[in-house]
C-alpha cells in the first residue's frame, strides 16, 4: 500500500494539535473513486436538495441521489452524518495566519483557559526545547469562557516559551518568553501582558528572530491543515498591509513575498485547501477631479501590477484574483482598475465610507462600465437598501460576516434585508489579524445574532442556518468566479466536509463547536477523523 509524502507530512503536523485523530486507512485509498452513502447530503443546490448518496469520480462529483450505484467505487457509510459542500470563505486573511513566527498554533476551537493551555501543553510536546509556541491573530479573550487571555502563571504550565497576540487586543507570555523578550529589550508586566510599544516591539521582534522560509511554510501549511478540519475547502486571500522590513503590526506583512511558503506548498502538490490571492494597494488617493500630487508619482504600486500580472492566473488549487481588499489611489486608482478589466474590493467600517464608495463608483462606472468585473464592497455594517439599489444597479456584490468578537447592539451587517436583496451576496469571516476565520463562530453569531460573550448584536437580522450554509458555499461561486465549486452536483469538483454534528437541528450552543470528520478538496482526503472507516 503506496504511503505518500502528503501523509506523513499530514501526520506530522496534526499530531500536536488538538481536533482529533487520523483515519489513516482513508489516505492509502485516496487514488479510488468514492461512493458516500447514508449520509444527508445537503448539496445546496438551486431546490435545495438534499440526498443520500454521492459518487466522486476522478475528483469531481460524477453522480447525487438516493440510487447512485458504482463498480470500483470505495464505498464509506456516513451513518446518517450530515455533509455539505466544502465552505468558502470569500474574504480572510490566510496568508497572513501562514507566515505567523514560531511554532503557530491556531486555537480557535477552544472555549476556556483551561482548554487553551491543553492545546498549547499538546502542541509544545512537539516543538524543540526552547523554541516559542506562538498564537498570532487565532484567539480572542471573547472566545472563552473567562472572558480574558490567560495569565504569565497560567501560561507557566507550558514547558516552551510561549507568546500569544490576541485578534482584538493583548498579548500574553509566560516566564520563559519574558525572560527571552525582555533580553531584547520588550516590557513585560507581572502577569505577562505586553501593551502599546511594547507589543509591537514583541511581534516585530519575533518575527525578525524566529521567521525563515521553513518556518514559513511549516506554518502556512498547518494554517490550511488546521480550517481544512473546521471545513473550508477554499481560501479567497485579501492580502496585508505592507511592509518591507519584519513589522509590529498583526496586519503586516510583505505584500510582495508573503505567497511564497503557499506558492512552494502548491509546487510540492502539498496544499490541502484551494487558495486564490487578491493583491492589496494603498496607493495615496487623488480626490475625484484634483491634479495628481506632483511629487509622487500616480499608482506607484497599483500600476506595476495591473500592467505586469494576471488576474485569474493559475489552476484549481492556487490561482490570482483581482485587487483587494483596498484598490488605493482613490477614483483614479478605480479607473485603472476598471480599464484593465480587473475585480476590484474595499471594505467599508461604517455609512459614511461605504456612501463615499459607492458614491466613486458611480463615477467611475459612468465613464468606464464595471457591471461585468463582479466589483465588491465587504464588512457594510450599516447598509441600508438604497446603498443595495445602487450597487446592484452596477452589477456589484457584497461580502458580509465580521461579527463573532464585535460588541453593541444592531452593528450589522442587514443579513435578512440583503437576503432579500437581488444584490448579490456571500459570507466572508475577514479573520486572520483582527477577527477568527473558524466558520462556526462566525455562523453561530449570524444565526442566534449572538457574539462569542452571548450578547444580541444583530437585531432582527439574523439568517436561517440554510441560508448561512448557502451564503458560505453556492452563494460565493460568484465571489470567486467559479461556478463548479461551492454545491454538490454533477460535474463540479468533489469538495465537502461531513460534520461531527448535524449543524441543521443542533442547539445554538453546539454550533460554536462544530468540525468536519472528513474534508475532500477535489475528492482528496485532505483530512479525515470518521469513525469506523477503517477497512
Ligand atoms: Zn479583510
């Protein structure tokens, strides 16, 4: 029985981390066509279909029902688990979460200290002596149950130096990560809290000390590794704030290296999730009708781009997309975007700032038709349906989700208006630097209008947990701009993730805590914990 590389790698990278085992037996059998049988398949098509059974052939889904028969086939019984196309998550920040310094380990799937510190113990297990176990950007004080990141002593009980930086505030080390930081010059409290200058200075710190290629790509892959297990079998990437040099910002990186530990992944057939890339600009803005500032030249970054690389360049696993998620340069950066043909996407944090967006594009679309780029506007906390109208008079969409870590009451965005809406529209997390990519949380937050503390924040704008599996899989076919992913029918690639849990009827409480048990991506077992598969 042929073991690949892609196995081994597999177990090594899991093993110290805290989501379950591997069903081995799957991977050796991965080359054969698969029969699912038993299952409720909600294949999210346009009736909203669900059946039983689904045949994978040659890594697309060759027949869906409740007859489907097949000579050849492995055939692996669901036992009635529920199974969905595999999520897209049309905006985040992966590529950022994969060149994270030290030992990275995402702990987004747990709910208290107590949780926290045995995933790190597990992970510190497999890491060399005295190297850091670090979490930056997948963790949050809100997610757990104490309402607070843990503690210098608690920390303590972790036998490597460790580092935390929070996705809403705060960083945390222990005694041996203090004495290391502060032998570079960092200020650590007493109870392991580094604030202001201080935590800058321990990221960038980091990052010039602990990053290498390796460290890089190691990360990267347990990133994909670690949402391939929570079920998203594609990454729609929107890029960083750029920096040249190791920077202290948990939204900075080098917007023109970063891809590479993804790009070597892709060149090794290693890549267990489909990445598309935007490229983020911030070129300095030219107000609507003023001259061009004089001293700087007009796109100094934008317009190498546009008129050097390819949009939608590449294969089914690793392909380029538009500009995003910020165009720069203002209406003239609009423009050029618009004359090469290219997507464009901002992000809009409030009324204001999306009126003023869409206010450009207006402009820019009576001088230079957009309606077939598929241009999107994300986040839109406050949209009112005449913003709706008007986008989606110029064929434009929008990428709605950001909430599980956000506070107050009705902060959006409008799910049940823009469901509504014909506007198109799809579900994205944001998450990587400043909020959680777990698709779980982010869904438990749209469907109860509950942040991770259980607090009301969205109104009466809440979705049905249909709808939120259609907004995170068929919905965003149009987002990335391919229509043979994101629904289980005839003909499309083989993506899906059979839950632990039927996500369907659950208790609200439960949903935070949801997990695939196996994900395909093109009818590859990228990872696999299903009971009783074994042959
Ligand atoms: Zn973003």
């Amino acid at each position: 029985m042929k073991i690949n590389v892609s196995r081994r790698r597999f177990l090594g990278t899991t093993a110290a981390l805290t989501l379950g085992g591997i069903g081995a037996d799957l991977f050796a059998q991965q080359p054969q066509d698969l029969l699912l049988v038993n299952g409720r398949i909600h294949t999210m098509d346009a009736a909203a279909t669900v059946v039983s059974q689904v045949l994978i052939q040659r890594g697309r889904f060759a027949a869906v029902g409740n007859r489907v028969s097949a000579r050849g086939a492995r055939r692996i019984d669901l036992k009635g688990r529920t199974v969905i196309p595999g999520l897209i998550d049309a905006h985040n920040h992966i590529v950022l979460v994969g060149n994270r310094p030290g030992w990275h380990t995402p702990l987004e799937h747990v709910f208290t200290i107590a949780d926290a510190i045995a995933a790190l113990q597990q992970r510190a297990a497999g890491v060399p002596p005295g190297e850091f176990v670090t979490t930056v950007g997948p963790i949050a004080a809100n997610q757990l149950a104490e309402r607070r990141l843990p503690t210098l002593q608690e920390l303590d009980a972790v036998s490597r130096p460790v580092y935390l930086h929070a996705a809403q505030g705060g960083a945390r080390t222990n005694t041996a990560g203090k004495a290391w930081l502060e032998a570079k010059g960092v200020t650590v409290a007493a109870d392991g809290a580094m604030a202001g200058p201080a935590l800058g200075l321990a990221l960038q710190t980091l990052r010039k000390e602990l990053l290498t290629p390796e460290t890089r790509r190691r990360t990267a892959l347990g990133a994909l590794d670690y949402y391939a297990r929570l079920g998203i079998t594609t990454h729609r990437d929107c890029g960083a704030f750029h920096s040249e040099q190791p920077s202290g910002g948990v939204a900075n990186e080098n917007m023109y290296t970063m891809h590479e530990p993804f790009l070597a992944l892709h060149r090794d057939g290693k890549l267990p999730a489909r990445l598309r890339i935007d490229f983020l600009h911030q070129d300095p803005s030219t107000p609507l009708g003023a001259a061009a500032p004089a001293a700087a030249p007009p796109l100094p970054t934008l317009g190498p781009r546009l008129r050097n690389a390819f949009p939608f360049f590449g294969d089914e696993w690793l392909k380029t997309g538009g500009i995003g998620e910020f165009t720069g340069g203002g209406a003239d950066g609009l423009r050029a975007i618009a004359r090469a043909g290219w997507r464009a996407e901002d992000h809009a944090l409030n009324l204001a700032g999306v009126t003023n967006l869409i206010k450009d594009r207006e402009t820019v679309h009576a001088e230079i038709p957009i309606g077939s780029l598929r241009w999107i506007i994300s986040h839109i906390p406050d949209f009112p349906a005449d913003l709706a109208n008007r986008m989606n008079a110029m064929g434009m969409g929008v990428l709605v989700g950001w909430g599980p870590l956000r506070n107050g009451t009705n902060v959006g965005p409008p799910y049940r208006m823009l469901m509504s809406h014909a506007i198109k529209k799809g579900y994205h997390s944001d998450g990587g630097d400043i909020t959680v990519i777990n698709p779980w949380l982010n869904f438990y937050t749209i469907v109860t209008g509950k942040n991770l503390a259980g607090q009301a924040i969205l109104g009466d704008q809440t979705l049905t947990r249909q709808e939120m599996i259609w907004l995170a899989t068929a919905a965003n076919k149009w987002f990335i701009e391919e229509d043979d992913l994101g629904s289980i029918e005839p003909g499309n690639r083989a993506d899906l993730a059979v839950l632990d849990r039927d996500f369907f009827t659950v208790p609200e409480a439960d949903i935070t805590r949801t997990r695939s048990l196996l994900t395909l991506v093109g009818g590859r077992i990228v990872y696999s914990d299903l009971p009783g598969t074994a042959a």
